[in-house]
C-alpha cells in the first residue's frame, strides 16, 4: 500500500510502499485511514532535517493527526467495531515510569517514549494502521468531518488544563465563588492573550472563549487574513503585530489591562520570552510552541527573577496530550461548531489527495490554515 513520510539519508518527503499491516494481537484494531491533518510538526521535521526514524527501518511514514475507519478487530477488543469512526493518539509511553503507566505518557519521565509518524514510529499517512485498542478514540457520527482536528485540539485542551489545575491555587481571582479556576464558569472574569492564530492558536481561542475569556489574539498576519476573520467570529480582539517589535508588542499588551493568562502557541522564541513581561500579579503563561534552531537574546535576568517571586507568577510548558484529552476535545469539538458555526470547517483551507503529496508538502499560501490530506474520500 502507498505510504508517505521520509526516508532515511534522503532530504524533503517521498512515497514508498509498504505491506498491509495486519492484527497480530487480540487488542489490536485495523484502521482504515480517511484523513491525516499536517501541521507545523510536519513542515518542522522536513525543513529542519528532523529525521527520527526507527533502527532498523529506512522509512517512516510521517501524519500524526487523523480520523478513520475500523476495518476489522483482534478478538480481545470491546470498545470498537468495524465502521466505528475513531482517532488515535500519538504517543506510546516507555513502560518505564509511573506517568507512562497509568495512561499519562504526555508526561513521560524517562523521555523513552515513542510517536507515530514523528519519533520512531509510523504515522498516518497511508491506507491502514494497526494500533492497540487503547489508543484508539471513538469519535461520534456528527464530529468525523470535523475529527481530524482532535488531536491539535487536544495539546490545547491539555495546555488549559494545566491552566486550571495550576490556577486552582488562586480561588480568589475575582470576587465571584463560582468562577473559580475548577468550576464550569472558570473564564468568567478572566482576559487571555493568545499568541499566533495557526490552527493551535485558533483552538486555543475557542476553548477560552467557549469559557467566556475576553481574548485577544496576536499574529504577524494582515486584519483580512482568514485567521484574524476566525479568530473575530469568535468575538476575539486581534492585535497585528506584523510591524511591532517584540518590545512594543510587549507595551501595547500590557496596556490591554491585567492578562491572567498568556497562551503561547507560536514558537517564535523571542516574542514569547519578551511577552512574561506581560505577566500581572498570579497570572499563568503557557508555552505549546517549539521553536526550532537556535536563538540567543539579552535577558535582564534580576528583572524577570524579581518579577516571576514577586508576583507569583506561573511560567509553565505543555506537549503531547493524552488519550483523557482527546476525548476532553472530541466534547468540546461539538460545542465549538455550534457555538461558532462554520468556524471549525473554515479551518480546513487546503485539501489534498494523498498522491498529490508534494504538493501539499510544497504549499505556500499566505491564506493557509490548515492542509488536510484526503487519504480516502468520505461516501
Ligand atoms: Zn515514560
Ligand atoms: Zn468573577
């Protein structure tokens, strides 16, 4: 079957064949692959030369984000039939750790982990994949269009989490019991920034204002790009920092008042450390992005210290998500396209068929989203 991903020695992306895989083990599924999503992770490796293949192997197939199909079931699984639609998570724990053990490889310990179609691992990028039942998702009729986008929703699902369980410290972040950081109505009275509006960031901004955040929204993209149109539908305030400095995109978000929570979701490494400025007394900065080579800047360190002890500040990074923040964002992800009609499909900006990878790899479009590789077609 064709499979997509890198090969070893070998620069850019390329296709090869591999055998069908088949169950071997009575809780293993076959998955019949629709489609695979690309994002940043994926461009990253490519350019970057990131080549993280398995000993042994001279290829892996690259996608790490995906909805399918159960084609067949070992004998052993009970959660899953053939025609379910599911989708699968990315990490496989080192069987090492307490984290990896009880289902929380997200938080790996050893580091030993593996990830389909990014460490060692293949991804999705082809027509089936056999995986353990326990990795796999079940994803609901209504949301399989939308699917494909459960996993970048749950990094962000993860990342505020994070938020909220941090913050729980605080119950008294405003003068309302019932808006604390634990409870249903935890944005009320709260104000996000959120930094790069890419498909993390546009996430990120409906989770928060599904929770009534007041956010604000910063890119380097114009006022008529369809991210700042997205991120505006969902009632979120855009600032361009297209022509700003990192120091006075710092100035004009301090001025926006106090920002409980900064939600970094860029990797643009120097604008995200200039932004813990931004931090007020007891607010909480997340980081998802990874920025990529290096980047050295002057600091003034006895400043950042002072402020970070003064004001009990929280500076806090967040990757990988586990199976509990998939089915977190698969609850959400229905809410999200009701609450904010069309937002979710609007994502989806390019549309490839998986033997026009190179040219979904090679794209380059100011008004990108998010590509989304057709593998096979939905009836
Ligand atoms: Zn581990
Ligand atoms: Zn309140």
């Amino acid at each position: 079957m064709l499979a997509v991903g890198m090969a070893r020695g070998k620069p850019g992306v390329h296709a090869f064949e591999l055998p069908m895989p088949e169950i071997k083990q009575p809780d293993e599924v076959l998955v019949r692959v629709k489609e695979v999503g690309l994002d940043g992770t994926d461009f990253n490796m490519l350019r970057y030369g990131l080549q993280d293949i398995a000993e042994g192997r001279n290829e892996m197939v690259m996608g790490h984000e995906m909805v399918g199909v159960v084609e067949a079931t070992g004998s052993g699984v009970k959660s899953l039939s053939p025609g379910d639609s599911v989708t699968m998570t990315v990490r496989r724990g080192c069987g090492q750790c307490q984290p990896c053990l009880h289902n929380q490889s997200d938080m790996c310990m050893t580091g030993l982990y593996t990830e389909r179609g990014i460490h060692k691992l293949d991804g999705f990028l082809t027509r089936f994949s056999v995986e353990q039942e326990q990795y796999i998702v079940k994803v609901p009729p209504q949301l399989v269009k939308f699917a494909v986008l459960t996993e970048p929703l749950s990094i962000v699902e993860k990342g505020i989490e994070q938020i909220r369980i941090i913050q729980s410290r605080l119950p008294w972040a405003c003068a309302h019991p019932e808006h604390t950081f634990l409870s249903e109505n935890w944005g009320m009275c709260k104000r996000a920034l959120v930094v790069g509006a890419g498909p993390l960031g546009l996430l990120a901004t409906a989770l928060l204002r599904l929770a009534e955040v007041n956010t604000y929204v910063t890119d380097i993209v114009p006022e008529d790009s369809p991210k700042v149109h997205l991120a505006k539908h969902m009632a979120a305030n855009y600032i361009d920092a297209s022509s700003k400095t990192p120091k006075e995109l710092v100035e004009l978000s301090c001025a926006l008042g106090n920002l409980d929570i900064i939600f970094e979701a860029s990797g643009a490494a120097a604008t995200a450390v200039a932004l813990i400025n931004c931090m007020v007394r007891s607010s909480i900065y997340v980081m998802t992005g990874i920025p990529r080579g290096d980047l050295v800047i002057q600091v003034d360190a006895a400043q950042l210290v002072r402020q970070m002890v003064r004001f009990n500040q929280v500076l806090v990074g967040s990757v990988n998500s586990n199976r509990s923040h998939f089915e977190m964002a698969l609850r959400d992800m229905g809410k999200i396209d009701s609450r904010f009609n069309g937002m979710l499909k609007e994502m989806f900006t390019h549309r490839f068929r998986l033997e026009d990878y190179k040219q979904a790899f090679a794209l380059s479009d100011p008004k990108h989203i998010k590509t989304v590789i057709e593998v096979e077609p939905w009836n």
